[in-house]
C-alpha cells in the first residue's frame, strides 16, 4: 500500500488531503464514492523523492512544429468519427516528445472525467495559446470541432511559415555581423600585436592609421575581457528591458521605423491580424473576444494599441475600418478592404484574402531582402577587414619606398 496526496472539489469548495491505496485509481474512485470531484493529475505518490521537477526553460518542450502536426493529425481522426479520448491516446502514444505525451494525457485525462476538450488544453496555457483555447470552444458548442481544427492547422501552418520568412530574413545579416565581430576580435589580440614587435625596430614615425589600430589593439588586448563582459552584460540588460511593459513601449515603435525591416515588420503584423481575425470570425467567435485576442497575439504594442482602438469603436457602435483609417501600421487598401467585406457581410474571407496578399508580399519581401543584404554584408566585412589589413601594410609599403631610394 502506498500514501498518495490529493486535490478536489466538493459543494464548490477546494480541498485536498492523504489515502493510503494500491494505485492512484483506486484513489480517484475512493474520493468519488465519498462525494468529492478529485483532480486527476493532482493525485500523486507522497514524497520529495516522488514530485515532477520542472525548471523554466530546461529540459524538453513542444515545438510549434509539434503542435501544427498535431493539429493537422487530430483533425482528421476527429473527422472519421474517432473519439477524442482515444484520439488524444493514440496521439500520445505515438510522440516522440516527452512533454507532448505528457500535455496530451493530461488533456485526455481532463476529457475522461467529464471536462471538455478546451478545459483540458486550457491547463497548458505554454502549448495552447488563447487563440487555439477559444476556437476549440466555438467548435465544440457548435459541434463542429473537426471543420474548427482543420482551419486551426491551415492557420497554425501558415502562421508558422510567416515566422520562418522573417526569421530567414533575419539570420543572415546576424551571423555576418558575428562574424565580422569574431574576425576582427582576433585580429586585434593575437594578429597585431605580431607587427608591433615587427615595426618597434622600424625607425620612422608611423602612419597615422597604423598607430591608431595599434592602440586600438593595445585596448582589447589589456581589457578584452571587460569588452566581452560589458557586450554580454548590454545585451542582456536589453533583451530584459524588451520584455518590460515600458521597453516594449519604447522599442516597438522603432522597430516599425527601421530603414527596409520596418516595412517588412508591418507587412507581417497586416498578414498576422487578418489570419488571425478571419480564421476567429469565421470559426463563430464574436468579433470582440476575437479583437481581444487578436490585440494579445500582435506581437507589437503599436498595433496592438490599433486594435484596441478598433475593439472600443465596434463596443460604441462604429465600423472596424474607422480606427483603423488613423493607423500608421494598416495601408489604406487594406482599410478599404476591410469596410468592403463588412459592407457586403463577407468580412471573413475578405480578411483571409488580406492574410494571402500580404504573406506573399513578406515571402517576396524576405527575398529580395537577401539579395540586397548579402552583397552589403560581404561589402561591411570586407571594408572591416580590409582597413585593417592595409593599416598594417603602411609602414611596409613605406620601409620598401625607403630602401628603393
């Protein structure tokens, strides 16, 4: 026999208390017997030894690949009549991911004992965002959950394929510039100091940039580590200050004002709300809860605050297009649009339509981005690189001027 620790409901209260039982089912239908709703998952054995360690940010997570696939695979077992629970197992059973198995049995466990889907995938708000919570609760009141998932893939694929367009655009100009950090870093602490040694029997007064690269040299040799530390130590000071209410309010906006990726930037955060919009619209969501999340999920406090604006003037009575007419993120087309498909009741595919335009705009964007930032990488490199190398030629090209006379 072993002492298993428990949580439940009983008349609307929470309490929870000790069993001594031979398996954690016998204590589930113990604690039902006497009247009380337990917590399936809460039941465990007593003891330190016995408790889930989770630590934030180690260990396996379920990848938005996972979830797109998911998705796409539930979808289809739900629309050839199996249950969801045996459904929820059988995609359980055949991850390779041991948080995914993990999250599935814990929403199949939650259907098993009488809550709903969204109940179940609601308990992991860092695997199912508000957007897929809402969209399986308009599916299942409507009791149309396979044609609801099915659309939640389409968008989950589509979202997922417009993060890697902007991810690729992005990657290239920062591995260039690591690059040319790492580059120019040995140069100056174990190149250089080579021809320091070299020119100190020179006998002649040195170029100037020759000099000046020298004790530039002479710095990261003597302080290389509080370079480092303090490029490190910046670099996380910013990326805390970016996750701050305050500093997404300060960096946000200028992101959408950088040269070439700030036009980039609204062409995703365009595509995003309207997939976003049009697939919650058309999924039966009221346009409020689907402004709500949609303002949650921008991923920009500029447009967020736009959508906000625009959520407050339907509460007043006014159209969709109004605020967003005030918008410096929305093109007028796309306002346009919009008033077009609210006029003729056809809001949802026309924002679909949007999504589609403007995902090919990023896609056509992303690459005519790497055409123009490779050629300007190599050209930032090579000038890094080759200012250097001439700086310390100086003083030989001079020595060989001098021994020609």
């Amino acid at each position: 026999m072993t002492s298993y620790i428990w949580t439940g409901s009983k008349a609307g209260k929470k309490i929870s208390g000790e069993m001594v039982a031979s398996n954690r089912h016998e204590v589930f239908v113990s604690l039902k017997d006497r009247g009380i709703i337990p917590d399936a998952s809460s039941i465990k054995e007593k003891g330190i030894l016995n408790r889930d360690i989770n630590i934030p940010g180690l260990g396996p997570r379920v990848t938005t690949r996972e979830i797109v696939v998911f998705t796409r695979q539930f979808a289809t077992m739900v629309d050839a009549g199996l249950p969801i629970v045996q459904s929820l197992d059988i995609l359980a059973k055949q991850s390779e991911n041991p948080a995914q198995k993990k999250v599935l049995l814990g929403v199949k466990e939650t259907v098993e004992n009488g809550g709903t889907l969204a109940d179940g995938m609601a308990k992991f708000p860092r695997v199912f965002d508000e957007l897929y919570i809402h969209l399986v609760i308009a599916g299942e009141r409507g009791g149309i959950l396979d044609t609801i998932l099915e659309r939640l893939s389409i968008h989950l694929e589509k979202s997922l394929k417009l993060k890697r367009e902007v991810k690729a655009a992005m990657i290239y100009p920062s591995v260039v510039i690591l690059a040319a950090i790492i580059v120019t870093s040995v140069l100056m602490i174990f190149v250089i100091p080579t021809f320091k040694d070299m020119f100190a029997d020179f006998g002649a007064t040195l170029p100037l940039p020759t000099i000046i690269v020298m004790n530039i040299s002479d710095f990261f040799a003597s302080y290389w580590y509080l370079i480092f530390g303090g490029l490190i130590s910046s670099l996380l000071l910013f990326l805390n200050f970016s996750k701050t209410a305050r500093g997404k309010r300060t960096i946000h906006p200028l992101i959408l004002k950088l040269p070439v990726f700030g036009k980039l930037f609204k062409k995703v955060a365009v595509a995003r709300f309207t997939r976003t919009l049009g697939t919650m619209i058309s999924s039966g969501v009221p346009i409020l809860d689907a402004l709500t999340i949609c303002a949650k999920t921008a991923g920009n406090t500029v447009v967020e605050d736009d959508i906000t604006r625009a959520k407050t003037a339907i509460s007043e009575g006014k159209s969709l297009t109004e605020p967003l007419t005030e918008s410096k993120v929305f093109p007028t087309m796309v306002v346009q649009m919009i008033g077009v498909g609210e006029a003729t009741g056809a809001l949802d595919s026309m924002l679909q339509k949007i999504a589609d335009f403007y995902e090919d705009e990023v896609n056509t964007a992303v690459s005519g981005l790497k055409q123009l930032i490779e050629p300007l990488m190599i050209l930032f490199l090579g000038v890094i690189i080759g200012a250097l190398v001439i700086a310390m030629y100086l003083p030989i090209f001079k020595m060989g001027a001098i021994v020609d006379r």
